[in-house]
C-alpha cells in the first residue's frame, strides 16, 4: 500500500493525510513534502499517460515533482545528472564505492536505449518492467530520488500497458521489507549477469503486495459496507460522508461541507450521525476545526505488510 513509508522518506501517507486535515502529527514539514510530492508525481504521471508515453522526458517530468523543495538542493528537479555519482556507504568515495553508474556520456547512450525498451511489446510486460526497473537503477540518471522515481515507473508501466485499471500496486513496501534481497539482487545482475535471479524475486514481489493489496482493500470494503446500512435511513450526508472515508480517513466538519456541498451544520450533524455510530472518532480535544478520523480503516492502512522474499 501507499501508506507504507516510501523508499528515502520518513513519514506515511497517513500521516500526510492526517496533517492535510488540520490534525497534529510528529512530522517535520520537509518528511510531510517528501510523501506530497510522491503522490503529486504519482497523479502527474497517470494523467500525463492519457497524452504522453512512458518517456525520458515523463522520467524528468516526475523527478521535477518528486524533489521540489526537499532534499539538500543540489538533486536538481527535473534534470539528469551531469557528473559522475556512485552508490555505497555514508562516506564511501568514488574509488571504494558499491556500486559506480556509466559516466555522463555512456549514461546518455543507455538512456536512449533503456527508453526504447520501454516500448517493446515482445516480452510477458511483468518481466519487462522487471527489466526495466533493473535497468533504470543501474544508469541512475539522476543526482538524488532515483529510487522513488524506479518504483513510480513500475506503477506507472502497469496502468499504461492496462494491467492495472489504477495506480493500485506499490512494490516499495516490498522492497523495503527485503531491502538486503533488494540491494543484493540489483548488484548481482550488474556485477555477475543474474538475471533469472532478479525476475525471480521482482515477481514474487508483485504477487506478495497484490495479496496485500487485495487483502486491504477487501477489508476496507467490508467496512464501508457495514457502516453504510449504519447510516442508511438516518442521513443522507452522513451516508455520502461513509463513501469519502475510504478516500481520506480524516475529515473535519468544514471539508466534509465542501465536498459535499452541503450547509456547515448538515455536515456537521452528518459528523455527528457517525460518531455516535463509532464509525468516526475524534483524534483531538479541540474545539475549534475539530479532526475525526475513521480509526478502522486507518489501522488497516498502517498496519505492516507481512512481506518476505520467498
């Protein structure tokens, strides 16, 4: 799920969503811009597919939203890199490095050819974007946010190829939850050419967050269900507002109005209708723009994944 912390950041969807309500959370706004500006890209991305393929330049296009405002300032939005990088340790130097990507020139070169495989259609498209995501970390165009943009690309190659009807399938959990396998299985195919090893593993971690996935949203479902014959016959707003909370788990009363196009107090009795109900519950003592929050369907989005290689 999205709500897992993803790759280089430190807060969760949830508590983006959480804050973008007016709740309080221990977060420092650059960890809360670091998960904005993955769901800004994200949606950037889906929409621009509509016009515009897969490409370097949408690469860019995503990388540009991806590190506005956050980082150390030297990641330049939106653009390849223009000198050597390396992969390694905290204090690691270019001669004992993990890893060292193609200097600029030859990086440019497999950017061509990385990006016109990405328009190949005589491979399964699961191992394709396998390929493709190997690939792609291994030019590392980029000074910084390569990662996040690697794992966008996989999301965003399976709703183009129409193997997701929406961006439903995040693989940055997985990885994360096996990020020594991660690490390892990227570098053996560089170093050594594994790459039925690599598919191996890319493949179990799709079928691992698909059953993640699947299991989430099922159990969402089946909330929204229940809590909708709740509310059924009591409210109309207050069954309108059961819809929204699989979208968002917090809402206050005045963004409950604006989204439903309703009165403050009809949004407000509609809140009220569902705390009573146990559906919503108050996440603080305020009295003023209150925040409520679906606690149920929350806890189903931070819970951990139970994700293993094998």
């Amino acid at each position: 799920m999205l709500s897992s912390r993803i790759e280089g950041t430190q807060a969760t969807l949830g508590e983006l969503l959480a804050a973008e309500a007016g709740a309080a959370v221990d977060r420092s706004p650059e960890d809360l811009r670091e998960v904005a500006n993955y769901v800004v890209a994200l949606e950037h991305g889906v929409g621009r597919l509509k016009k515009l393929p897969l490409s370097l330049r949408l690469v860019r296009e995503l990388h540009e939203r991806l590190m506005l405002g956050v980082g150390s300032g030297h990641a330049r939005p939106g653009e390849f890199r223009h000198s050597q990088n390396w992969i390694g340790p905290p204090g690691s130097t270019l001669a004992n490095a993990t890893y060292v990507p193609p200097p600029v020139e030859e990086m440019t070169t497999a950017l061509g050819a990385w990006e016109a495989f990405l328009h190949d259609r005589s491979l399964p498209p699961l191992v394709q974007i396998a390929l493709i995501h190997a690939q792609f970390e291994a030019i590392h165009p980029f000074v910084d946010g390569n990662g996040r943009v690697g794992r966008l690309l996989i999301t965003l190659f399976l709703v183009e190829r129409e193997i997701l009807p929406a961006p439903l399938l995040y693989l940055s959990a997985f990885f994360e939850a096996t990020r020594r396998d991660y690490y390892e299985r990227l570098l053996a195919v560089t170093a050594r050419g594994e790459w039925e090893a690599w598919i191996e593993y890319f493949l179990t971690g799709v079928a691992r967050q698909a059953e993640d996935a699947l299991s989430r949203a099922q159990r969402i479902n089946r909330l929204v269900a229940r809590w909708r014959k709740k509310a059924a016959g009591r409210s109309a707003s207050a069954l309108r507002l059961v819809d929204l909370l699989a979208e968002n788990p917090f809402w206050t009363v005045k963004r409950t109005a604006e989204r439903l196009g309703v009165a403050f107090t009809t949004a407000q009795r509609a809140v009220q209708t569902l705390e009573r109900g146990r559906v919503l519950e108050r996440t603080s003592a305020a009295r003023r723009d209150r925040v409520y929050c679906a606690r149920a369907i929350l806890d189903i989005l931070e819970e951990p994944a139970r994700l293993r290689a094998s």
